[in-house]
C-alpha cells in the first residue's frame, strides 16, 4: 500500500464513528479542484513520504479501543493492488471500514463488496455526463463505468453516500438536474458539497456557491425525495 498520511482522528469522516483517516498515493483522475494534489501531481516528494504499511497496521492496532473505524480515501483507493489484503488486515481487528471512491473501478468495488470488506462507501459524482471529462481533468472518459458503480453502490445493502463539490466554474443548475437523474430518485444519500480553496488545489481561480444559491440546487433534490443536505456553508 501506498499510504502517504495519516489522519489520526476524525469526527467528520465517518459518519456516527469515530475514526482515523488514511490517505492513499494516486488517482486516476486529476479533477482542478481536488484538495489532495499532492497525492495526484506525483513526484519524488511524494514517494519518499510513503508510510511503510507496517507502520500503519501497527498504528491501527495500538489505536484499537480508542477509535472505531478507518476511512481509506485518496487519491483513489482502488488503484492500490494490495487494497484487499490490507483491509483485510484492518477489518481482522475488528475494524469498520469507510471507503471513498472516484467510482471509476466499478469491478474492484464489487469485489471488496461481495468479500464484506466494506461498511460504509462515498463516491464522488463529480457532474453531468457532458462535463464529467473536463470536470475530472480528462481527455475522455467511459461514462459506464460511473453509471455501473452508482448501481453496485445503490445495491450493495452498505451504508453510502454520493456527493458533488459544487464548483461555480464547473456547476449549473442543469448539471445538478441531471446529476439527481443519473443517481436515480431511490437513492437515500447525497451531499452537495461547497468547494472551499485549501490553497493546495491543482487549479486556481475556482469559487463555491453562496448558501442561497446551494439551497436552490438543494430544492432540485427535495423536490425528487432524495435526501440531500450541504456541507461547506
């Protein structure tokens, strides 16, 4: 494993637990406004930064009693290819484990799902279909596999949520009618989260919304009964 940080405690990551954060090497995508760049612009730096993964399963088990989960984020989580095994490890503590993901490995996730090495999932939607390209920081994309991971997430019996960072340069109130068509109104989770520069995004020159202007891209939502509520106001 990759592992570049360690968030020793957390309240807010894990819904109802608490919990530590551990942040994974690399993504897939490299979306402007990610606030981990320097887990997506990879260099040197970063590499010599890594924790060995003995260190952080030693951790965890000195941390045992005290915290009740493990949020794994990134990055993207799933790129690791010794991901399985190491929840694996983190779950025989007796562990609960909260994965977020871009949804762009649609296969992985079924995998951790159907081994039960997954309590709670957070995928992120990152915009309509028209825009998820530029939204990520790609050329081109394959939509499916999007669409697939909404679905696995939706019927995999776990706790979940899916989320969007609200972006002025990247959002309109089109984009947000399409996003609650493409999660389906029998979804029973969704964050509309305001972007806040951390002064460590890839990109500069991005903005969030006021809190009237979410709450009217909220309404789309209420209006389709799928429970959404905004953070970053």
């Amino acid at each position: 494993m990759e592992i570049s940080g360690i968030q020793k405690l957390t309240l807010l990551d894990y819904p109802g637990e608490l919990a530590c954060t551990l942040f994974t090497r690399g993504c897939n995508f490299t979306c402007p406004f990610c606030h981990n760049s320097s887990l997506v612009l990879l260099d040197e730096k970063t590499r010599a930064d890594i924790i060995p993964t003995d260190e952080v399963l030693q951790f965890l088990q000195e941390r045992y009693g005290k915290i009740d989960g493990v949020c794994i984020t990134g990055g993207e989580p799933l790129m690791q290819p010794d991901l399985t095994q190491f929840i694996t490890s983190v779950k025989s503590m007796g562990y609960l484990v909260k994965l977020d993901t871009n949804g762009y490995m649609p296969d992985k996730l079924q995998q951790l799902i159907d081994a039960h090495l997954i309590d709670y999932i957070a995928m992120d939607v990152k915009n309509s279909e028209e825009k998820y390209a530029l939204t990520v920081g790609r050329k081109n994309i394959n939509f499916d596999k999007i669409k697939q991971s909404i679905e696995i997430i939706k019927h995999s019996g776990l706790q979940y949520e899916f989320r969007t960072t609200a972006i002025k340069e990247y959002h309109s109130i089109e984009d947000f009618e399409k996003i609650s068509e493409l999660i389906g109104s029998d979804t029973t989770s969704y964050f509309i989260q305001n972007f806040i520069d951390s002064g460590a995004v890839i990109k500069d020159g991005l903005h969030g919304y006021t809190k009237d202007e979410l709450l009217v891209y909220k309404k789309i939502f209420d209006d389709k009964n799928i429970p959404c509520e905004i953070r970053g106001i």
